[in-house]
C-alpha cells in the first residue's frame, strides 16, 4: 500500500508541474498584414506655425502701426 504522505506529496507535485507547464509565455513573431505608416505632419504643422509666428513678429515690430 502507498504511504498517504508519500500519495499527498505526489499530488502536489504533479499539480505545480501542470500549473507551471500551463503558464509557459509564448513569443510569436508574426509580420504585421497593414503597412507600418509614420505620421509626420505634427512636426511639419508646428514647423509652419514658428515660421508665420516669426514672420508675424518681424512685421509688428517693422509697422507698430498695424494694430
């Protein structure tokens, strides 16, 4: 006959090994199916608006008599 304590610890043992055989990561690398696409138009935008803002500057100070 098999000793309880000896048949306890087995199935303890076994219930960790298929907890940590069921908790395996997996990594799948996969290619992505959309085009990678970059968007730049916040630093084209921003360019733009420090340009104008200069150009707007320049023209108050050369004609204070605009506004």
């Amino acid at each position: 006959m098999v000793n309880p304590a000896r048949l306890g610890a087995l199935i303890l043992i076994t219930g960790v090994a298929l907890a940590v055989a069921a908790c395996e990561p997996r990594v799948r690398l996969e290619a992505p199916t959309e085009p990678i696409t970059i968007n730049l138009n916040i630093k084209i935008e921003q360019e733009v608006r420090i340009k104008v803002e200069r150009d707007l500057e320049q023209l108050f100070k050369s004609d204070s008599k605009i506004f």
